[in-house]
C-alpha cells in the first residue's frame, strides 16, 4: 500500500502551523506559538548544518566598524527572556552570558572604539574602560576593548534538547519534507496526515530547493569553524581579533569563522582550515591542537536584513529565512514579527518584509 493511500486510511491530525526546519528560525518561532497556546508539527531532515555549526555569539556590536547591531536592544530584549524560558522548560543549560573581547591592532583603533562609545546606541555596549590584556599567552600589545551585554548560546545543544522535547509531544517528524505531497486549500494545508491553517518554511539555504520560494534573494555564505583544545589558555570568555575565539569549557575553543561565497556545500576545507590557524596563531602564542572541524550554509542577505513574509499566491504558505551569522539574537524578533502579521495582521517592517525587493 503506498504512502498516500494508508494515510487515506488514518486519522489525520489537526494543527494550528506546520513549521519545516529546526533551526535557530524554527524554534524561534515555535517558541511564540507555544507562547499562543497555538498547535504545530516541525519536520525536518537535518540537512541544514548552519544553525548546528555556528559558535552561536550574541553582540550588540559589529566590532569590524564600532557601530551597533541593527535594533540590537530590542532584539536582546527578547532573546535573552526567550533562552531563559527554554532553559527552565527543558532543563538545560545553553544561555552563557559573558563580555566579548576586541583585541585593538593601534592606539587609532583605541580612539575610534572611545568615539563610538559616546554614541547613544553604543554607550550601553561599549566599556569606556581599556583592558589591559594580563594573559601571557595572548598577544595585544594595545589593550583590549569590552562589549557588554553578550554572550554564547550553545546551539547544538539548544536544537538537540529541542527536538528530543518536540518528539516527545509528537510535535516533531524527523524526516525529508516533500514539496510535491503538500496539497494547498483556500483556509488550510495538508501534509501527508497532518492538516494545518498554515505552513511556516524555516529551512534556512534549504530554501533553494523549495519551490515555493527559491524566488527569494537568499545568497548563502559558507562558514567554517574548528574546534581546538589548548589547556594552557584559561580564556573564559569571547576574544575577537582577526577571527574569534570563544569558550565552549573544558579547554575547548571555538574558532572561526570563514566567508565563502561560491561554495555550497556542508563540507568542510583544508584552505579554511589553514586560514583559521594562520589567523588565530597571529594573536595567540599557546599550543592547541584541532579536534573539530565543521561547516555551513548561513542563509545571507545581500541587504543584510531577514527575509520574511508570505508567498504572493498563497496566503497560508510564509518564509521565515535569512537570519544570516546573527541568528542568535535575531531569530526571536523576527519571530514574533510574523506571527503578529498572521494572527494580529500587523504590517511586517519594511526592512525584513521580502516585498522590499520588488520596488
């Protein structure tokens, strides 16, 4: 009997969104439907590694210029209590709150980062107070510069614990999404023996594939990141210099992360692999040596913005994509967004409505 025809055959069950991909984006948005007492299935197949790979930073600062984060505060404001939540519900640990660290290469960079700091929407994140770096095996010679209000999320472990609570609430497939067995109606969707109001496609570059909206100006940059052990470091925090370093405890680091923009696929490089060592051993002087090496997709923007909204044709079907390298801090604004314009149909913002790009 085939596939179709058994689940003629038994009960189909009923929810409120149908969510594809869990990632950052997905559980993001899951989260503010289980905050609506809203229902939901999530599929997903695990072939989008962007979500597991990063290092999982949240700053309020791009520390190439000294100037803020787009809506940096606001989206702090509902990430953090969003982590928080998730931490209590399933008992984990995965919200490590921390300073970031940017190692200055010149008495001009310690200026422009004071002349930053007096801007209003920097003040909050940038110490005025130079740090003198007291580690011996670092090298910065002019100081180091504080962002406030950061930290780490452990990714990996957030999904993992997110999708083992999601299967256990037969809330989760764990499996491919075939766009050709979705069937779409005037006031819902059906997949297979799941019927829903609406279909989310948070499937990150995935949405390549998705003929619903591989329309969408979605770029894709491959990153790649090492995992190293140096037991002689003691860095218990964030160092961002020409690439970043960050505590993942025991010893271990997280190191990265490469932009590659031709690229597509989840494997990961030598070039890259050499690229981070030379860079890291420009600033660190201590052994270590690469137990990990691991890549992905970011789903990037050449705007730099989200893209979200709903297909021109079909007015249940929505993307929630584009988080890019900032999934961390973005992925709950942008989820509470959307679900405001399809529950409370309020206009999504201009700068991350996909529409944007058809004027």
């Amino acid at each position: 009997m085939s596939q179709d025809l058994f689940c003629s055959f038994v009960q189909m069950k009923k929810v409120d969104f149908i969510v594809i991909g869990c990632g950052l984006a997905s559980i993001s948005f899951c989260e503010v439907l289980k905050a609506n007492n809203k229902t939901f299935m999530v599929f997903d197949d695990a072939s989008q590694q962007s979500s597991i790979v990063a290092a999982g930073l949240y700053n309020p600062v791009i520390l190439k210029r000294f100037s803020e984060v787009w809506k940096a505060q606001v989206q702090l404001d509902i990430a953090l209590p969003s982590y928080a939540k998730i931490e209590n519900e399933l008992n984990v640990k995965v919200d490590y709150q921390h300073s970031i660290f940017r190692r200055f290469n010149s008495i001009e960079e310690q200026n422009l980062w004071f002349t930053a700091s007096d801007k209003p929407s920097l003040e909050p994140f940038l110490s005025t107070d130079i740090k003198q770096n007291n580690n011996k095996y670092i090298d910065a010679p002019f100081g180091l510069g504080e962002v406030l209000h950061a930290g780490r999320v452990d990714t990996k472990h957030l999904i993992s614990a997110y999708k083992k609570d999601l299967s256990s609430k037969d809330s989760m497939r764990e499996e491919r999404f075939h766009y050709d067995k979705l069937n779409i109606g005037d006031s819902d969707v059906s997949y297979k023996s799941i019927i829903a109001k609406h279909i989310i496609f948070a499937e990150g570059f995935g949405v390549k594939q998705n003929p619903y909206f591989n329309h969408i100006p979605l770029n894709g940059t491959k990153g790649e990141v090492l995992t190293i052990k140096a037991p002689d470091l003691k860095l218990d925090s964030a160092l961002k210099s020409s690439v970043f370093i960050v505590s993942i405890g025991d010893d271990l680091y997280k190191v990265g992360a490469t932009y590659e923009w031709t690229d597509k696929t989840n494997t990961p490089t030598e070039n890259a692999k050499e690229e981070l060592i030379s860079k890291l051993k420009t600033f660190i002087t201590c052994d270590f040596e690469v137990i990990d090496h691991s890549a992905g997709i970011r789903p990037t923007t050449g705007d730099r913005r989200p893209l979200v909204g709903v297909h021109p044709e079909h007015d249940n079907l929505y993307v929630l994509n584009g988080l890019g390298s900032r999934g961390v801090m973005i992925g709950p604004y942008v989820a509470q967004k959307l679900f405001n314009f399809i529950e409370k149909n309020i206009e999504l913002d201009t700068e991350i409505d996909i529409n944007r790009f058809e004027n």
